[in-house]
C-alpha cells in the first residue's frame, strides 16, 4: 500500500509541473527582441523572433591603407601624424562581420534601420545625435542601410586622415578636419591641446528603433605635435667628417621618443649622399632612410627647402637612439662647410624643428705632417722624436763614441761569462 501511495504521489508531482510549464508558455506568448536605445554593447535585432542577439565581438573594424590592406594595431597607432593629416592620405574605415555575426544574421528578422559612421567622444549614444543625425561635438561621415550592410557582410567607408584627425572642442566646434567655421578654430592639422589626442569612431546601429541600438567604437591616436628640438648642439670639423654633440630631450616629457637623425647640406643647398624622394615620404637610392615623415606638398608650399625643410634626401645619418647625445658624420669632403641639424623624432615619424648649424671637415695632421711643413723643414720641436737643427760639436760625438764603445766592451764581457758557465 505505501509503494501504491508512494507512486501516485510522484505522478500528481509530475501533472502539476506540466501544467505549470504550460501556463507559463501561455503567459510568455511571442519571444520578441528587446531594445535598449541607450548605446549598449550588447543590443538584439529589432523584430527579431528567434531573439539573435548581435554584440561588439560580432563585428571585426580597422582602417585599411591603400591598396586596401588592413592596418595592423602597431601601424594604426602610428598612422595619424602630421605628414599623412597634412597629404590628407586617403584610407578606408572598415567594418565586417565575423563568422559569429554571420551565424546570427539570418536569424535577425532585421529588415529596417541605418548604420551611421559618426566621429566624436560622446558621439556612441542618442544623446549626441538629433533625429538620428550628429550634432555638436560629433561628426557623421556616412551611412548606409542596415540591411545593405548585413546582405553584404561588409561596408568600407572612404575618407582620409585629415578629417579622421578632426579635433573638437568641448562647445562642439571642429577644429583640425577643417569643417568649423566658429570662432576658436584652429588650424588645420594642429592639435589645440597641444598633445596627441584620441579619435573615436563610432559605427553607430539603427536597427529600426529610430535610437542607437548597439555602437561599437574604434580607437584611434592621434598625433599632431612635434617633440621639442635637442639643445647644446655642436658642431666641430674632424678629417673628412662632422662630431656632432647635443643634449638630449627630456624623455619623462616626451614618453614617445623614438631617437635622433642627422640631416646634412654641402655649401647649404646640395646633397650630401644622392638620392631621390619617394611617394612614401623617403628616399630611393640613398645610404640612409628617414626615421622621420613628412609632407611634400606641405614643404613644397613653406617655401624650405634641404635641411630646413625636412627634406629626407638630405639625411645624413641612420636612425640613432633615444640615449644617444653625439654622433659622426664621415665621407665628408675635407676645407668644404656643410650646414648641419640633428633631429628628434617621435614614434610617429614626427621631426622636431631643423636648426641648422655650419662646420667644416679638416684634415687631421700628423707629427710627421707637422714635422715636414715646418720651416725650415725638420724644425719640429717637443718629444723625444724632435731633432736638433744644427750639426753636433766635437766633444758631442766624441762622447757619444765613448758611450758606444763602453757598450761593447760591457756586451762582450757578458760574452765571456756566459761561454764559461757553459764550458763548467
């Protein structure tokens, strides 16, 4: 009897939990996507009704450099510098899905929306968009349908280092990407904080809702600002070469800098070792490549030209580390003056402003140089190679000859005494 009890005990358990299990799908109803609106990184697809849910780590985003190959996490963050914001160097943001994302796409039910490309700190959330446009502080640099971008997988966006250097002051007027007109504006390529800065690129996700429903945003350093020139700098003229001498830069104030380079002239307007510029700011055929970037079009438009414009056909030295603080410039030509400037450089490329110093290379002159070109010839004095210039007297040599033949005599009897011991 108590087994009877025991086993319809355990059926009317199992009854009521079926019976709970179904009112609580009654009550569930349809399974719907939520939608936060708030920026989050973990946002599901509007309409949605297997619930997909599409988060940051769904999505790859880089910047691609022409022919377009993705920039690699060391390259980008040495990418953004004077020279390719002043060349306004064209490149690609880019954004993709992964293989998780494309797991998740026909499941979306995502048929509406738009995702934007939008440029700024605050610029992730709806608080920095009005009807789903950028305002202020935040800059959209384009946009295409959400659909378009999960039907293809894919959606590069062309711009160009200028307008991703782009810097924005708290009241919302650009400054460096040239698009403000306000008051306060700075010039173009110049970072008004006077230090490198971080660009953020937010790919912002509509998906439908009319509000940022995921942002996932992209990174980027910016620098602008050149390191401060090395000071104390000397020049002297050694056989054939330049030593130059310098102090070097405070690294606690310049945590990024990366060394030193020589930049050198003859006669302050030609070449030192040959070679020619090239697109990608250096030089073809030359011994030594430049640690630094810079423009051409920027230094054909300053009117500098050689050392003073940082021109990389006129490096003269490899690149020398940051604890260095002299170096030798050789294959100089000896009584010819060459004007001459050592360089910081960051770890962006970026050059400290040329000063420019003169020395000339001297042939180095030996005893036996000083020797023969005195006069008259052979007069030289000091050291015991110096020789008397007039002939030597009587009782000089007659001394001498005295030495000499006390000499002999010494050296034979020690002659003698040896053969003896032997002899023993």
């Amino acid at each position: 009897m108590q087994h009877r009890h025991h086993r319809t005990s355990i059926r009317s358990r199992a009854v009521l939990a079926a019976l709970a299990g179904l009112l609580a799908l009654a009550a569930a109803g349809r399974a719907e996507a939520q939608i936060t609106g708030t920026g989050g990184s973990t946002i599901t697809g509007a309409g949605g009704s297997t619930g997909s849910v599409f988060q940051a780590s769904d999505f790859f985003t880089g910047v691609q450099r022409f022919p377009p190959v993705n920039l690699t996490t060391f390259e980008m963050a040495r990418f953004f510098n004077k020279a390719n914001c002043d060349c306004s160097t064209p490149i690609n943001l880019f954004i993709s899905l992964l293989s998780s994302g494309v797991a998740k796409r026909a499941g979306s039910g995502i048929t509406t929306g738009t995702l934007s490309v939008v440029l700024g700190t605050t610029c992730g959330s709806i608080t920095g968009l009005q009807n789903g446009q950028a305002v202020g502080a935040c800059l959209q640099i384009a946009s295409e349908p959400v659909l378009t971008f999960l039907t293809q997988g894919a959606y590069p966006i062309p711009t160009d280092a200028r307008t991703l250097s782009t810097y924005f002051n708290a009241a919302g007027t650009t400054f460096d990407g040239g698009t403000g007109t306000g008051t306060g504006t700075a010039p173009a390529c110049t970072s008004p904080i006077g230090q490198q800065f971080t660009q953020t690129v937010n790919f912002n996700f509509n998906f439908g809702s009319g509000n940022i429903d995921l942002s996932i945003p992209l990174m980027l350093i910016v620098d602008l600002v050149p390191p401060p020139p090395p000071t104390n700098v000397t020049v002297q003229g050694g056989d054939e070469a330049l030593v130059m001498n310098w102090t070097t830069v405070d690294s606690s104030l310049v945590p990024d800098l990366l060394g030193y380079q020589i930049l050198c002239s003859r006669a302050d307007q030609f070449q030192v070792f040959k070679g020619t510029d090239n697109d990608a700011g250096g030089t073809n055929g030359s011994p030594f490549g430049p640690a630094f970037q810079t423009c051409p079009a920027t230094r054909a438009a300053s009117g500098l030209a050689g050392v003073e414009g940082l021109d990389p056909a006129f490096v003269c030295s490899g690149q020398l580390s940051a604890q260095s603080s002299s170096a030798r410039v050789e294959v100089l030509q000896n009584d010819i003056t060459y004007a001459a400037a050592v360089v910081a450089v960051d770890n962006s490329g970026y050059p400290s402003e040329p000063v420019v110093h003169f020395g000339t290379p001297i042939k180095t002159l030996s005893f036996y140089d000083v020797y023969r070109d005195q006069t008259p010839q052979g007069s030289a004095t000091g050291g015991f190679c110096a020789l008397s210039s007039s002939r030597p007297g009587a009782k000089a040599t007659g001394a001498a000859l005295g030495l000499f033949t006390l000499g002999s005599f010494v050296f034979a009897a020690r002659r003698r005494r040896r053969k003896g011991r032997r002899g023993q």
